[in-house]
C-alpha cells in the first residue's frame, strides 16, 4: 500500500506565498490543492477617494516585478476614463519601458528561479563559484533592464515619470542611443541563454486549455489590442467581464478564473499561441530551435515562450530607439482635463494580460476599482494541469512527485502577492 | 564564520527583496563573500532558522503574522526592516481609513467571510526593530552601505534632515515653484530626491525625520497658496499609521 503525503509550505522562488498540498493512497487521490495564503492588501478600497493623480502611483505598489505593467494599465484607465488619447511620442516612451520590465522579469525568472533547478541547486547563489559567467550574465541582463527603466522613468520598481497623459521627464537622446548598444550586445548574451535552455529537461506533459492575450492588427501586443482567445476568439476590452468571471474559493485567498472550460491559462506561452506570426525574426528562430511551435499545450514550455520573448523585446527596443532617434523627442504639454466616468486599460505584463477598471466622478476621485491580475487568471490552471499531471506521476518516488510539482507551480511565474492584491 | 543573513517577507509587493538583487556582479560577489544568506524564499530553496540579521519586508496585516514575526525576532541578533511597508506601515495602511469588513466587502462581496485582515502596521508596532532601511522601494546603494556598517559592527549612517537639502544639491526646480505639493520639508533624505529628479514631487515613503519642522511646512503651503488637507492627502499614502497614532 503506497501512501503520497506531499505538503510544500511557502513554495520557494516564487514571489509570494502558496503551498502544494497532494494526499494519495494506493494510487487514489484524496486531496490536491494549490493553496493561496498570501495576504491580501485590499488595493480596490485603498484606491477609493484618491485622486487621479496619485491613483497609478498607489497600483504600482501592487506588484514589485511588475510595477511598470501595474502603472501603465493604470494610466490607461485613468486615460481611458478622462478621454485622453497619448501622443505617439508617449506610446514609443512606454512600449520601450514596457520592454524593460519584459526583459528584467523573464531574465530573473529563468536565469534566477528556473535555471538552478536545471543545474541542481537550490538557489542562483552557489552557481556563483560553479557557473560564475552564467550568473555574470544574468547580473548583467538584469543590470539592463534596470537601467534602460531608469533612463525612462527615473527607476525600475515602481517607475516616477511616468503620468496620466505622457512622461513627467524626458530621457536625452544620447543616452538612448549608448544603451542602444548594450541591447545589441545582450543579444550576444541571449545566444548563450538559448544554449543553456536547450539543456533543460523539460517534462514532457500536455494538457490543452484556452489561451488568453491581448491582440493587435499593428504588433506582437504588450500595451494595445483587444481580448484574443484560442476558443473563443476576440472580445472588446470593455467586455473584459465576459471572460474572466472572477470567482472566490475559501482555500485562496486569491480569486480565480474561468471562460470556455474550467480554466485558462495567460502568460508567456498565450501570447506565443495566440500572436506567434507577430513575433520578430530573431525570436522565431529562437523559439524554433528551442523547439517551441504554435500551439504548444505544454505548460512547463512557458519558460521557453519567456526566452523567445526576452529576444522579440530585445529586438523591439533596439527599433523603438531607432524610431526616436529619428523623429527626437519634445517637452509634450501633459495637462490633463478631468471628467467623471469609467475607464478600462489593459496589457500584458510578463505573467499575462491585466486589467484596470476605473470609475471617477467629476473631480477625479476615483470611486471604484476593479484589477484583475494574470497570476489569479492562472491559478486556477495550475489547479487543473496538477489534477491532469498527478496520476500519470503518482508512480514515482515522493521527492520526484513533489519536485515535479514545483517545477510546474514555477514553470507559470505567479506573482502571488500581486494575485491578493 | 560569515555572518548568516535571512530576508522574510509579510504584507507587501515584495519589491524591496527584488531590488536587493540589483547588484553588479562584482557586487554580488563581494556580498556572498562575506555574508551567508541562508534564508530567501523568494529566490532561495533551502531554509535555515540559525541566522544573525534578519530583513524584514512588508506591514503586518494579518494576526497569523503577528507570532510567525516574533519568532524571527526570538532568533535573530539584529533585526532589520527593509522598506516603507515594514519601516512605517507604508501603503498598506491607506485599508485602515475603513472598516475592515467594509474593506473586506469591496474586494471580495458576498465571499467576505473566507477572509479574515486586521488594521496594516509597521513592524516595529509588534516587535523591536534595531535598523531601518527606507523607503519605497529602498535605495539599494543605502540598503548596501546599511550591511556594511553591520558587518563592520557600527551603526548605520541615515540621514536626519529633510529631502529638501538633498534635492537642492540635485539642482531641481522647487515643486512649490512649480505650482504643486510636496513632503520634502518634513521628509526624512537619503534617497537623492529621486521623485523630483524624476519630475514629481516628494511623496514622504521614507518616513517623517525625527523633528519635523511643521510649522515651516504651514509656511510654506501658506506662501503658495495651498492648503494643509492638500498636503495630508499626499502625505496619507505612506504615512497614515504615524497620521492615525499621532
């Protein structure tokens, strides 16, 4: 009689806290649960009765890995509410800075939370003696992201010049073009994330589920388009409601999520299955010899999904700066005409796509909020490939079986702490 | 033996142990010479309960919190809390304006009742606190110099005066010049006035400095035209349990 008593408490390399919990005897399954415990910080209170202004200054605080996604989708809101179209200048500033935070957040989940799986460690630390030029790299990758958001918004974790309207600063233009080089050399060093991925021992495991994303006629969408899905096709952003039906379990504390089945899935891999063809060419070559097709079904793949997209952002900013460089930047006049009304933004942070909703009344208080996160978009999924993975695994020895589950859990990135918002 | 080094996360974004990591490689390697860091869930598997300073990150918002922090506190010799949430209650305290089932009821309706939140506190509202390092998030430099200083065995050096003297030396154009509010007179330096540098005002997430010369404030806001409930509301972002315990 074979008995499985997995309890991971606080799942380690993961932002927040959450806990596996799988009970099985004789190959039966008695309990298996992702539980949520994190604390939730009550961010839809706390925003009522502030003023616009400092409304995406507080969203920030949401999340600290994606606390340019957070602004942004914020300003979008407000935007969106007040009747504010931004300039192209603005739109080029913030795509750009969006690809910082791409690149930051899929460089530290795969080089610091993936790879010492791969290499058999427990942390990026002790690879310091053993693989120094990987962990070199990724300092180096990281330093980039953080330094090109610094460029543009005076910081990384919780951007400053970023407004409803525009940039409160402007970066200089030949600092744009020195960090133009360091994009072109870190592409080098992607080459050398490629071969390291390629030694990754994936699990083979396929589950297909629905693939959420925003969509864009004009590019591969972080900060535009519209609702795709790969069951249902496209939905407007302001019937946002009609697919995520948030819903509560008393296990998690935070929501979770279902449209066409019982769960689906956001993140790195739906943007890849829904808008592959809008990739750059470096990317496509990436993911292909990585051995990523539209569409994959696996979701221990998103990791690779996350290293095609850390090449199409590298890519991406080295054309936004050329298109700045090209047309210079001017002081924008970012004064802003508040109204009363609602207003929705969206984009797809690193973790998948994430909703604002804002209400405000005639002075630009705001009255009401409603953030939907891609981590509680998942979690739900994460339920349903535990529930598909398990009896195909529950054979094996229990560190094996709880390995794999971690592995998993890590595989979709969650921002936990950013999902009890 | 290298001093053995632990970060613990509460309530919060977990952004200040993000930035902890926004070292130069040469950094990093100078920083894993000489401490372990033996506890780092966000980015670290294995888990120890021996260490000698702890960060703590976030507020305490929940009363499961309250006997898991004074455990940290029980084993460690120096506690350290990193960030605004921890330092001063930060953002998490705009919740304690409310009711908390009120707050409960906005966020999850009819399902409120899974949930259980207490009023948002800084840390040391529940346990001793030896060092703070602040702001939101706080700058790393500060949050290296404040390691140093301990592996040295001296007290960290963090500046007593108000953003305005570092914000002069930056060369900015007064806020107030501009037409806008700003916490820089009764707000505690140390970060370079990075918001105004930035294009923004001061939005007090280092906390007040030990003095703050208010009626200077009131000065101010009077020489421009603007109002003390102007200035509170700013100042309410990250300092409303000082606000509310005051």
């Amino acid at each position: 009689m074979k008995q499985v008593n997995i309890n991971v408490h606080h799942l380690t390399r993961v932002e927040g806290h959450g806990n596996i919990v799988l009970r099985a005897r004789d190959g039966k399954i008695e309990e298996l649960m992702w539980e949520v415990i994190e604390s939730p910080r009550f961010f839809e209170a706390m925003l009522r009765g502030r003023n616009y202004d400092d409304v995406h200054h507080i969203a920030s605080r949401i999340c600290g890995i994606c606390s340019i996604s957070h602004t942004t989708a914020s300003i979008q809101a407000t935007e969106d509410a007040f009747g504010i179209q931004p300039s192209e200048q603005t739109l080029l500033l913030r795509k750009l800075l969006f690809n910082a935070e791409i690149l930051e957040s899929h460089v530290l989940h795969v080089l610091f939370l993936v790879v010492p799986d791969l290499l058999g460690v427990g942390s990026v630390f002790p690879l310091v003696e053993t693989h120094k030029d990987v962990v070199l790299m990724a300092v180096r990758l990281k330093k980039l992201a953080y330094n090109l958001a610094e460029l543009l918004a005076g910081r990384k974790t919780h951007p400053l010049s970023c407004v409803v309207g525009g940039f409160a600063k402007l970066p200089e233009l030949s600092e744009l073009e020195a960090i133009r080089k360091r994009l072109e050399d870190a592409l080098v060093d992607l080459d050398t994330v490629v071969e390291l991925v390629k030694t990754l021992n994936i699990p083979d495991f396929v589950r297909e589920t629905e693939y959420i994303a925003l969509k864009d006629t004009k590019e591969y969408a972080f900060i535009s388009g519209e609702i795709a899905s790969t069951d249902a096709g496209i939905t407007p952003l302001d019937k946002y409601l009609e697919v995520t039906n948030e819903f509560c379990v008393p296990h998690s504390t935070a929501k979770y999520t279902k449209n066409k089945r019982d769960s689906y899935m956001v993140g790195a891999l739906a943007r890849f299955n829904n808008n592959y063809d809008q990739l750059l060419p470096r990317a496509k070559k990436v993911a292909e010899e990585l051995g990523l097709d539209a569409p994959c079904h696996n979701p221990f793949m998103i990791t690779v999904a996350q290293v095609a997209e850390t090449v199409y952002a590298l890519e991406d900013s080295i054309n936004l700066i050329d298109q700045i460089l090209a047309r210079g930047l001017k002081e924008e006049d970012n004064a802003v005409k508040v109204r009363a009304g609602r207003g929705i933004g969206a984009v797809e942070a690193p973790r998948g796509i994430l909703f604002h909703d804002y209400t405000y009344d005639e002075n630009g208080i705001l009255t009401k909020a409603n953030c939907i996160i891609p981590t509680n978009q998942n979690h739900n999924n994460i339920q349903k490939d535990m529930e598909a993975l398990v009896p195909s695994i529950l054979n094996q020895p229990e560190d094996k079986i709880r390995h794999t589950l971690e592995m998993l859990v890590r595989a979709y990135d969650p921002c936990i702490s950013c999902s009890t918002h | 033996m290298k001093p053995k080094v632990a970060f613990f996360d509460f309530t919060g974004c977990e952004g200040c142990q993000l930035d902890a990591l926004n070292l130069s490689g040469e950094e990093l390697i100078n920083l894993l010479n000489a401490v372990d860091i033996v506890n780092f869930r966000e980015v670290v598997t294995e888990r120890e309960d021996n260490y000698d300073i702890a960060f703590v990150e976030g507020s305490i918002t929940r009363e499961s919190e309250i006997p898991r922090l004074q455990n940290i506190r029980d084993h460690a010799k120096v506690v350290v809390a990193l960030g605004a949430c921890a330092c001063i209650g930060g953002v998490n305290c705009l919740k304690n304006h409310l009711p908390m089932d009120e707050a409960l009821r906005i966020v999850y309706g009819k399902d409120a009742r899974y949930y259980d939140t207490i009023p948002a506190r800084p840390i040391d509202a529940l346990i001793q606190v030896d060092y703070y390092v602040r702001g939101c998030p706080p700058i790393t430099a500060e949050l290296l110099k404040v390691v140093k200083a301990l592996l040295l065995c001296r007290k960290p050096e963090i500046p007593n005066y108000p953003v305005c003297t570092e914000c002069k030396m930056a060369d900015n154009v007064c806020v107030f010049e501009r037409g806008m509010t700003c916490l820089g007179p009764v707000i505690r330096a140390g970060c370079g006035a990075i918001c105004v540098t930035s294009g923004r005002h001061c939005w007090g997430c280092r906390g007040l400095v030990d003095d703050p010369n208010l009626d200077s404030e009131k000065d101010i806001l009077k020489k421009y035209g603007l109002t003390v409930e102007q200035v509170v509301e700013k100042f309410k972002i990250y300092n409303t349990y000082a606000e509310v315990t005051k």
